[in-house]
C-alpha cells in the first residue's frame, strides 16, 4: 500500500534508507528482501537486537558535523526511493540530512553520545517551517505525527526493547504539542496515536455540548448565586428554584421553549441533533422544504392536458431567485416518471442537456415542452439542495433539478441515479405514492455533470 | 393508523380535503386548459397554489396566529386585485387585529436569551405572521405549521 500524502512519502523515503541497514545489519536472518512491506506492516518484528541499532545511531549522532550530511546521500541505495517530492519545503531536505546523517553515523560505528545531542536535533528539526517529520533524527523513532500512524508503529516497534528511556527522552523532546503530548513507548502505539486526536475531538465536541448545558446551568446558578448576594437573612434558594420572580419567569419561558423543541423535534425528520442551533436549522431547512413541495405540487395539480409550458415563479417570495419549473400533467408525468426513465443513463442526459441548452437559447417555451416530454424540470441547485438535504426518505413529489442559468442539470431517472453528484426527483402525482429522493447533490454550484 | 384522518370528519386532514377539493373542481370548471401560453398557465398555477394556502388556513381560521396572518395576506392581496381603493381599507383593519397579535407577543425584534437570533429571525420569514411572535410562540406556530404543510402536501387528492 503507498502512502498516499506528502509525509507518507516522506517517511516512506527516509525510512527506506534507514531501514535497510538496520534490517541488513541487525536482521541477517530476518525479514529481508519485502523491505517496503515491512516499512508498511505494522507487525514489524523487532526479532534481532535492535538495541543495538537504537545504541548504535544515538551514539554515532553527535560526533559527526553537519557538513558531512551532504556526502554520504550521494550514493544512494540501489532499491531506495530518493526523495521525489522535492518541491516540499525545506524541512523535508533536513530530514533527508538526517536520515543521511545517520546512515552515515551507523556505517561508521562512531563513538559515545547522549540523548541530547538528539534531542538537538530534534528540536532543529522543530523549528522548520511547517514541518514535523523528523523521523531520520529518531532514526526511525519519532514519528510524524498525526497522520502516519501505521509508520509510526513500524518505527516505534523496533526500539521498544531497548533504549526506552532514550526514546521517551526523544519524544518528550521533539514536541509535545504536535504529538498531542508526551506518548507511552507501548506496544499499541497506533492505537495511542488515534486516542489523543479523538480525545481531542471528543473533548471538543463534549465542550460543545457542554456549553450548552454550561449556558443552561449558569443562569439557573446565577440565579442561585443572587439569592444570597442580596441579603443575608433571606433563605439560600436551592438550585433550580429561585425565590427572584424574574428568574422563575426566565426559567419558565426556557422550559416551555425546550418543550416546544422537543415538540418540534418529532415532526422535523433527522432530528437527532443535541444542539438546539443545529436543531433549529433543521427545522427551518423542513419548513423550507415543504413550501417548496407545495409549490411543486400545485403545479403538477395543474393537471389535465396542460402539456407544458414554462413557468416563471413568483419571483419575490424566492427573493429574487428564478425558478423555472415545468410540470407536466399528471398524466403525461405519470407515464413519464414510469416508463423509460430507468433506462436513461449519462449519454443521453448530456445529450438532452446540449439539446435543451440550444433550446433555451432560442425559445424558452419549446425548451421546456422539450423537457416535459422527458418529464424534466428546472429548479435553481440552491432549491434542489434544499429538498435533498431536507429529507432523506420517500416523499410523494420528486422534483427535478435544474439551474436557472443556461445550463441545466438534467437527470430523469426517478428510481435510480446513474450519478451520484446529482439528485433526482421527478414530479409525480400525489397518487403515486412512491417518490423517492436519491443522492444528493453534493455541489451546489456546479452545474456540469462529472 | 387505525383511524384514518380523513374519516374523521372534524380533524384538519378531512377539513382541508373538502374545501381544497372544492377548490379545485372550481378552478377546473371556471378554465379550460385552452393556452398554454406562460403567463396562462402561471396564472392557474398561481391560483392553484392560493386554493391550497387558502384552504389550509380557513381549515384552522383563526386559531393560529400563521393561519390569520395567511388569511390576511390572501385576503388584502385579493382585495388588492379587485379594487386599489379597498385596500387600504382592509389594510387598515387587518393592521389592527395584527398589531393586537403583536402586542400580545410582545416586541418584534427581541433578544430571546437563549442565544438563536439568527435562526429565529430566518423561522420568522418562513412563518407566515412569524415577525410578530416570540421564540415561545413562533415554535409552537412552527409545529401546527409543519403539520398542516405535511397535511396537505399528503392529501390524497391526485392531480390527475
């Protein structure tokens, strides 16, 4: 599996060089050859004395100038993946100097050194613009945090034996606050790496929800914390029952609310939001939605052998938005909507969205009878996004979706969309009974078909 | 269900049914579907639309602040129509009953306390007579609002 971003690609590239040594050295009988497997596979099996490896690097760190980097990157392994994305920014040249650097160090077999010359290191590394990865500096220890988990485990597994106390050293060195603070040398540090970014989120959002409750909570404590503040005599009102008619008031008027919500909540679909914006939004998208419907209704109520003709809406209750529908008599819509839609697919939509594009251009009226006969319509995306947002399960009238600029959006088929960018209603009759909205559309200014 | 609403002949469903149906079948017979000329067809469209929110705010009449200021708009709009003169007239007393609504729900625009401002102002321009209401009152219009919407969108009269 190849990494897919540019860390990946990074840790990918200086892992490959600083991984084959200690594979060749330190691993004679192991996993050799499946090197780019091993980099990936988080079952990394540190079977030999990597120990000796870890000693090795951070003992051969600090001897060697910086001036030496350049030398021993020039040649490079024969299967090694040189750097390809050299139009990163500067760190990633300092990582390859790293990971050179080290490679050098393990070569050489130099002397002593102490974890603080690699914490030195690190923090050089810290201090590139933008990036984090410093992963030749740990040689193979840290890792680029949020994203590479896998890596991280593959760079993790091979020192945990030994040098632990160095690696932690190395980590609470590099940085706490992009690896979401210090991190365990433990076996499962995918898993320790996914806890701290969902801790977060989860964190954030229960502050979120939180707040709510802490707005609630608060006022009915404020509420409590004014009792005493104004006399010592009067009694301490408990919480949740202030003596201050004001604040009873206040509390009454928020409890009717919440019980008008919570009322709200069951007629609204998808009303399984916490948040009472959230809530509200939902239910103003509803309100949207089935005015829109009965618009489209009372259109298709047209009826009879109207055949189509286009129809400017009102123009000041959409505020300014030109929604140009067609409805079709029922009749006609019904066979429509039945018939040979299913078998429309994307050629002859973008056939039919060419021919109704040079209709609309010479003639509104024969575009939309154009349309009606494949029991289309036109409505403005910001409309249609509305429906299709609004609600998810079957519903009687099925709306096509158009733009109200030149460019149609087309799509007939009522039962199963051949693109899932678009969504696709057709107007049926409330008789039908089996409308159903599909996809969503998910650009809403976009017009083109993928 | 086991009952089914529109058996019932005093629930809003079966109100709303007969006097949309009613309606309907006098906007049928009053028009042949002759032109299909825009303007034409606009027309009927627009008058289908009106039988439709005139019919669901007569099946609540004056019950609900959003059915009497619907009433009230369809009413001062057809007035409109019919005579320019009249308008202001109508105007005038409808103005009356509204400000007595709003006076009860006390100050248009109002700092709830709760902090939805935004999205209560957005559920007041959807509302029909939302301007005038309070959170309190605009939710609970909102819901028997919602309810008649879904009636009448799933009424079982076809279009046929």
């Amino acid at each position: 599996m190849q990494p897919c971003s540019r860390e990946m690609q990074a840790m990918n590239s200086l892992l490959s060089p600083t991984q084959q040594i200690p594979l060749q050295d330190l691993q004679p009988n192991g996993n050799s050859g499946t090197h780019q497997a091993q980099i990936h596979n988080p079952q990394f099996d540190p079977t030999s004395s990597h120990d000796d490896f870890l000693d090795q690097m951070l003992s051969t760190l600090p001897s060697c100038p910086w001036s030496d980097l350049k030398s021993p990157w020039d040649p490079p392994k024969s299967d090694e993946t040189p750097p390809s994305n050299h139009d990163n920014n500067v760190g990633f040249h300092y990582d390859e100097i790293l990971a050179s650097k080290l490679r050098q160090h393990q070569i050489n077999g130099g002397g002593g050194g102490t974890t603080a010359a690699m914490k030195m290191m690190m923090q050089q590394q810290m201090m590139l613009p933008g990036r984090l990865i410093a992963a030749a500096g740990g040689g193979g220890l840290t890792m680029p945090l949020h994203n590479d988990i896998v890596d991280g485990s593959s760079f993790k597994s091979p020192n945990q034996q030994g040098g632990e106390g160095s690696v932690q050293a190395l980590y609470n060195g590099f940085g706490a606050g992009s690896l979401h603070g210090t991190n365990n040398q433990s076996p499962n540090q995918p898993q320790h790496f996914h806890h701290p970014q969902g801790g977060n989120m989860q964190t954030q959002s229960f502050g979120a929800t939180a707040g709510t409750v802490m707005n609630q909570s608060q006022a009915s404590g404020s509420t409590t914390g004014g009792a005493p503040a104004q006399l010592k005599q009067r009694v301490r009102a408990r919480r949740g029952q202030a003596t201050d008619p004001h604040s009873i008031a206040e509390r009454l008027r928020r409890e009717r609310i919440a019980e008008r919500m919570k009322a709200l909540q069951e007629l609204v679909p998808n009303a399984n939001k916490t948040d009472k914006a959230s809530m509200l939004d939902e239910i103003i998208d509803y309100v949207k939605f089935l005015q829109l419907q009965v618009k489209v209704l009372s259109m298709s109520r047209l009826g009879g052998a109207a055949a189509v003709a286009p129809l400017v809406a009102d123009m000041p209750s959409e505020g300014g938005d030109c929604v140009q529908t067609t409805a079709g008599g029922g009749g006609s819509l019904q066979r429509n909507s039945n018939g040979n839609q299913p078998s429309a697919n994307n050629d002859s939509l973008t056939v039919t969205e060419h021919q109704v594009a040079k209709l609309m251009e010479e003639d509104m009226g024969s575009a939309m009878q154009y349309l009606q006969g494949k029991g289309l319509c036109l409505m403005p995306i910001s409309l249609a996004t509305a429906i299709s947002t609004a609600t998810c399960h079957s519903r009687n009238p099925m709306i096509n979706k158009g733009s109200s600029s030149n460019h149609p959006l087309l799509q007939s088929n009522g039962d199963g969309p051949s693109s899932p960018s678009m969504s696709v209603l057709t107007v049926q009759s409330a008789t039908m009974g089996n409308g159903g909205l599909d996809g969503s559309a998910k650009d809403a200014a976009s017009v083109s078909k993928p | 269900m086991n009952n089914p609403h529109h058996l019932n002949p005093t629930s809003l469903k079966s109100r709303f049914t007969t006097r949309f149906l009613r309606a309907l079948t006098k906007i049928r017979a009053q028009k042949p579907i002759s032109s299909s000329s825009p303007t034409e067809i606009f027309r009927r469209y627009r008058r289908i639309k009106v039988a439709a929110d005139k019919s669901m705010a007569y099946s609540v009449r004056s019950r609900r602040i959003w059915s009497r200021a619907m009433l009230w708009k369809l009413r001062s709009r057809s007035y409109r129509r019919q005579d320019p003169c009249s308008g202001r007239r109508s105007g005038k007393t409808n103005q009356a009953i509204m400000k007595k609504s709003s006076n009860e729900n006390t100050t248009t625009r109002r700092e709830d306390g709760v902090g939805f401002v935004e999205e209560a102002d957005e559920l007041r321009q959807l509302v029909p007579g939302g301007e005038t209401m309070n959170l309190c009152n605009l939710l609970d219009e909102t819901a028997h609002y919602i309810k008649c919407l879904t009636t009448q969108l799933f009424s079982p009269i076809g279009k046929g």
